[in-house]
C-alpha cells in the first residue's frame, strides 16, 4: 500500500493529519521551484493517470461497485471527458511566475501558490471530483490532501496510486497528492480544515458548512436542483432529447441534472409526448403517492433511491416493472416547499413536470422552486426567443442560464460552450457560497500584484459631481 494512504494505526486524527501536512509541505516546497513547463508535464502525468482507458475503466468498476451509485459505463465517460475537458482548460494556461501585465495601470500580476489544499470530495463522483481537484491544485504549484466520503475511499485510494505512479514517472514527489487514510470521519476531515492553506468542500451541504466555519480560508458551492423551462418557441423533440439524455446519465448522480422541468400551456401535452418518446413515464396520482413515501420515507431522500435506475426506483416503490423502453419517471406538481419534497433534488432518474399558463408564470414557478431549495446554481430554458434568457439571467437567483443544451453536460462546462470544465460550481450568495463560476484553476492561486507609478488619473470635481449638481442643485 502507497505510504499516503496508510492506515494510522493508533495515532489519533489529529496525529494522523500533522503528519499528512508535513509531508504535503515538503513536497509542495520542492514543487514551489518549478517552472511552467515542469507544472505542466505534472499537471498532464495527474491527467493520464485518470484517462489512461485501463485505468479509467476500473476506477468506473470500483465507484460502483463502492458506492452502488450511477452506473459504470457513464462514470467511465465522465472521468475521461470531465479530464480532457479541463486538460484542455489548463493547457496555455499561466499560472507560474508573471502571468499579465498592464502598463497602462503600472501593474504586473504574479502567480503564488496557495500551499496545502484540502478538497473534501462526494460519494457521487469518487474518481472524477478528485481527479478536478488535483489538476487544478497542481496546475497552481500546491500540494494537495483529498478527504472522500467513506464509500468513496477506495476508489479515491485506487486514483492516488494511478497518480503517483505517473508523478513518480516525471520525477516529481507522491506527496503532492495524499488523501485521509480510511476511515475517514468527520473529525479526520475537520482537523485536515483547521490545518490546510486552503478548503475546496464539494457534496453535502454539511460538509459545506463545515468548511465556512472551519477558520480556514474555504471555496465550497451550494446545492444542486436544477428546473428547466420549455417555453412555446421551444424545438420540443431537440429539447425532450437533450432533457432525457441528462436525466438519465449516470443515472441522475450529477447536481446539474434536471429535476424539473417547466412547460408553458401552449406545449404541454406535446412536450411530454415528446418526453415519452424518449423513455419518460408518467405516473398517475396514486402511484406517484407510493413513490414519495418510497423516496421520503422519513422526510429525507433515502438511499435506496439515489442513483438507482427507473426499474430498480419502482421496484423499491413496490409500484412493478416497467417496460424496457423506460429511462426515467415524471410525476407532476403544482407546488414548492417541504410538502412539496418533488420540488427538490432527487439525485435519481425522477423528473417533475410543472404546466405553467405562460414564459411569465414559468418564471414565477422556478423562483418558487429556488427559494425552496437550489437557489443560485443553474437554469436551464429551451427556447428560441433570443431575448428571454437574458430576462432570466437579469432575474432569476441563478448563476448559469444554459440555453438550448443538456443541462447537466453543459453546466460544467463543454466543448461546445465557454464555461470552464469543472465538477464544483458555485452559486454566490443566494446560495451562501463564496464563488458564483465555475471551481477553476484561478481559485487555488494567490496573485501578487508588482504596482508602479503611471501619470496621475484624478477626474475633476465636476467630472464627478457637474451633472448630479445641474440636475439637483448645491
């Protein structure tokens, strides 16, 4: 077993941590002495170790069989695009030494590492949320200590031997990269904040918390409950396909799978026409009944459910079999709230409808939906009126407005739109996250900004307050 993931024996987390730490820092001192051609061949030695096909193939293997979420074929497909897309990301990417200058301002910016990052990563992604992580800690000349959820661990352990396998390939030290030794407990992962330089929290939203009140500078990002509007300019077939393939992938592991969807009057019935094309089943009432007691059985989604497929879903429920042709559940609602558990994230192939009366009252549904649960993540609007996602963007709690696209594919990022690849995305204040973009590179950097003196710019009194004293006086 690698010597950064053995077990601790008797020494306590605290114990356990301090020496993680030194480690991290005297391999992250080395690592500080690097150039960028250096950074960069690390950066790509930690990429292949995950897109290598072997590798990649049973990192998918193990997160399922680990955590008994989502399925192997789409994890596989993840952790290779969500790697390549951020390599690409990265690739001309400054992030060693001067990386711009503005003379006109008199100013120069240097690229600083952060130092020690602690990332606390989900169960849902095991493979591909780490593997994000350290690339970007990386790219920024730190070092790195991961914290997986408990079913998580193995294959996070599996990842780290892959990793230093390259690492040690380029010459650079394992230690960069370490992770908690099992088990990892919520006090492992609390002493683990209170030593970092920095904490990237991905995942619960206790572990969120947690982080912002650590006393460790903190990146964490809100929750997911993403609701998507179909509006009566839509291409309903292009929209019910792109909706269905994200509900699906993975079986509904990812934060930016649709959980709603909301579809004006005039192309309801056609929409989810549309829907059951593509493998959506409607429930009626009663057993729509039969699936929240399934799904909430004591008011919190249960793990029975999560990730599970629509077959499996049903089986729980005790509703039966279904036929083969169906990939997801659609129940449909007409209210938000905690008596409404629907209008929530279900991290499962179980999609809600809403029927609105117009692009007017669909707004009003998603900001009922958001001030539920999800507030400040994404939205999603099939449409082809250029002018309403702008409106929504100037008005909705929301950080990302995807037009046209499969949400949870294009959210974080793709290759066919300008959002940086990255599984972690913040969702600024609305919700009570400290970034509103994408978890990047940028955010594991300190800049250090060199300023000289330029020729004075100081506007005039009456540049300043002219127009407000000749409209409103002395």
């Amino acid at each position: 077993m690698n010597a950064a993931v053995q077990h601790p024996g008797a020494s306590g987390p605290a114990e356990t941590v301090n020496e993680l730490i030194a480690r991290a820092r005297a391999a992250q001192r080395i690592y500080d002495g690097y150039d960028q051609q250096r950074v960069d061949e690390v950066v790509t030695a930690a990429g292949w170790a995950i897109v290598n096909p072997q590798n990649n193939r049973e990192l998918a293997r193990r997160a399922v069989a680990d955590t008994g979420l989502g399925n192997v074929a789409d994890k596989e497909l993840k952790n290779r695009r969500k790697t390549i897309g951020l390599l690409r990301d990265l690739k001309d990417a400054k992030s060693v030494g001067v990386i711009a200058e503005h003379p006109e301002l008199g100013l120069i910016e240097i690229a600083r590492p952060v130092g020690v990052v602690g990332a606390v990563t989900p169960s849902t992604n095991p493979a591909a949320t780490p593997a994000n992580n350290i690339l970007n800690a990386l790219k920024g000349r730190n070092a790195i200590i991961v914290a997986p959820s408990p079913k998580g661990q193995s294959t996070c352990t599996l990842l780290l031997e892959y990793v230093h396998r390259e690492l040690q390939r380029v010459g650079a030290p394992p230690d960069l990269v370490q992770q908690l030794p099992a088990p990892v407990t919520k006090a492992s992962t609390a002493a683990l904040m209170a030593r970092v330089d920095l904490i990237v929290a991905t995942g619960s939203q206790s572990n969120v918390r947690a982080a912002y009140s650590s006393g460790t500078p903190a990146i964490g990002v809100g929750a997911g409950n993403v609701a998507v509007i179909v509006d009566e300019t839509a291409d309903l077939a292009d929209a019910a396909a792109k909706i269905a393939a994200s509900k699906t992938f993975d079986n509904a592991t990812s934060c930016s799978s649709e959980n709603s969807v909301v579809v004006v009057d005039a192309v309801y019935d056609a929409m989810l026409g549309q829907l059951a094309e593509r493998g959506g089943r409607l429930l009626p009432q009663a057993a729509k009944a039969k699936l929240q007691q399934a799904m909430w059985p004591d008011g919190k989604l249960s793990p029975h459910v999560l990730a599970k497929s629509a077959d499996e879903i049903l089986q729980v429920a005790g509703i039966g079999s279904t036929a083969a042709s169906c990939r997801f559940l659609m129940v449909e609602e007409t209210g938000a709230g905690p008596q409404h558990p629907f209008s929530g994230e279900k991290l499962s192939p179980v999609l809600t409808v809403y029927r609105a009366k117009d692009f007017a009252n669909a707004c009003e549904i998603v900001r009922a939906i958001y001030a539920y649960q999800g507030a400040g993540h994404s939205l999603g609007v099939h449409t082809r009126d250029a002018a309403r996602p702008l409106q929504l963007g100037l008005e909705l709690p929301v950080c990302r407005v995807i037009v046209n696209q499969a949400h949870c594919f294009a959210t974080g990022g793709s290759f066919d739109n300008g959002l940086p690849f990255s599984l972690s995305m913040g969702c600024g204040t609305w919700g009570r996250n400290s970034i509103s973009d994408n978890l990047n590179y940028r955010h594991f950097l300190n800049i250090t900004r060199v300023s000289r003196p330029i020729p004075p710019i100081e506007p005039t009194e009456d540049e300043l307050f002219g127009a407000y004293r000749r409209k409103y006086g002395t």
